[in-house]
C-alpha cells in the first residue's frame, strides 16, 4: 500500500488500441513527462518523485494494467499492448518528449522508443534484461503457487527471482519467510481503504512483468534502432545483475550519458515510506538528474 503525499493531482485516462482504459496521474505544469512505474507498483509509487518536478514539468504517472485507474490485462497480452498503451498516453496528453521507466516500466521503454519516434529523451533505469537460468525458473514457480492462492508463497519466490532480499534472506527458512509475508499481508489488509493499491491485490501481477522479462531476453541488438537520446540510470547499491543489464546497455546506445547513484538500490525513485518499495528511497535525488536531462 502507497503512502502518498499530499501533493495535488487529478487524473485522467485514454483508451488504448484494444479499447482497454489506460488511466493516469497528472501533477504539475510545463513540459510533459511520463514516468512508468515497474514491478508491484502503481501510479501512485512515484508521486514524491512527480511532486519533485512538478515546478518544472507536467508530470504524468500511468497506472499500467490491472492497477488503480486502468483495465484488466487481456489472455493475450504482450509487448506490443504495453507499447500501444503507452502511445495512447503519449499521443493523447501530448507528452511525448520526455519518458523515464524504472525495471520493468524500463523495458516497456526500451521497446517503445524503438518505434514511437516521437519519444525524444528516454531514462532507463535498470531493465532486467540480464536474468540468470534460476530466475526464470522460478518464474515459473511463482505461476504455479499463484495459480494455487498461496499468495505469501509466490511473493517469496518473486523476492527470490529478482533477487530484492539482501543476502541475509537466503539463511532464513522459506516457511519462515512466507509466515512473516502472510503477516504482512494480513496487516496491511486490516489498514486498507477502500481504493488502496495493496500488495496482495498487486502480487498476481507479477506474472506480466515475469513474462516481460522473459520475452525480452537476447533483444539487445534491437534496441540499438532507438533515436532517442538516452540517460542509463541505476543504483551503486542495486542487485549486481541490473548493474550488470545497465553494463550490457552502454555500447548498444553509444550517445547515451551513464550516471550511477552511488548508495542507492532498485527503490531509489520511488516513495519514501512505502511498505514494499520505501527503503532506500531518494525521489529527490532521482529527480535532480531527470531535470537536468530533460532540460
């Protein structure tokens, strides 16, 4: 569940080529930027970063599908859904100069800016395009354990697959991980309004960025078609193969600037407080170097 600030906001929505509503966040004035969360998060997982940009730009953050303000995922879905629902956003607020994604919302860009060339300025913040054979693997299991309701399960098995848990975690029985997940769950539960983004309503849509990864392996070269100029942003402190994706990204985009957040991880743009997402969090950090790539 976000802790949002109170920050003031309204909010939109446009219809995606598939006739799915795509709802948005929108907060500030001046030039437009997208931001588009990643993994267990929502629109409202950036807002402090938003609101430290505000001054400057009309920020606009997308809930994508399943979340918050937009529809469901269809049995069909894939990475091109993901790039139509983005164009609908960028052609119909007229926000397409600016984009900045973090992890999955990072691939989503990776793709996008390939063929909307209306996208002018791209922040790509460690893309997990560098997944070891174990996490796929476990991939899969997360399937399987949502598709079974052991919700508490699965979301162990997701930390494990994205490797989030400091290594601390992997001394820790899994049947202890999960009782202390199930507790969490529980509690937030008990604490949530009615129109809160939880985690456990956010969990079974894992499987959509699981499948965005997946799908996205071995597509370097592809990306390499991209004119748009490109900042590749990520954490000193993250998990060593998105470090490592960012590596890989550097000679495909040979124009691109490349700055390191030294003593941040995987969070560092989101809010701070969040339950899931918080720690480590510095939005305004991150947004000092959005503003002065946009600008």
């Amino acid at each position: 569940m976000t802790t949002l600030t109170p920050t003031p906001a309204t909010t939109g929505s446009v219809t995606s080529h598939d006739g799915t509503t795509i709802g948005y966040r929108r907060i500030g004035s001046g030039p437009g930027v997208v931001i588009l969360h990643g993994a267990m998060e929502h629109s409202g997982s950036h807002v402090q970063l938003a609101a430290a940009l505000a001054d400057t730009f009309t920020v606009y953050l997308p809930d994508r599908r399943g979340r918050g303000l937009s529809g469901p995922y269809q049995t069909d879905h894939r990475i091109q859904t993901d790039i139509d629902d983005m164009d609908a956003v960028l052609t119909q607020t007229g926000a397409a100069h600016n984009v900045f994604g973090v992890s999955s919302g990072a691939l989503i860009w990776l793709h996008a800016a390939r063929v909307l060339p209306a996208i002018r300025r791209a922040v790509i913040f460690e893309p997990p395009l560098l997944v070891a054979a174990d996490s796929l693997a476990l991939m899969k299991r997360f399937d399987e354990e949502i598709a079974r309701g052991k919700v508490a399960a699965a979301l162990v098995t997701g930390m494990k697959a994205g490797r989030f848990a400091p290594p601390l975690f992997d001394l820790i029985p899994r049947f202890v991980m999960e009782r202390m997940t199930s507790a969490m769950l529980a509690s937030e539960d008990k604490r949530a309004e009615p129109d809160d983004v939880t985690v456990r309503t956010l969990a079974p849509l894992l499987r959509y960025d699981f499948q965005l990864v997946a799908d996205s392996q071995g597509m370097f070269d592809r990306f390499a078609d991209t004119h748009a100029d490109v900042l590749l942003l990520n954490g000193g402190a993250s998990p060593e193969y998105l470090r490592a994706s960012v590596d890989a990204l550097v000679p495909i985009f040979p124009r691109a600037e490349r700055v390191v957040l030294e003593g941040l991880g995987h969070s560092a743009s989101g809010n701070r407080g969040d339950q899931m997402t918080g720690r480590g969090a510095d939005p305004e950090r991150v947004a000092r170097e959005l503003r002065r790539f946009f600008s």
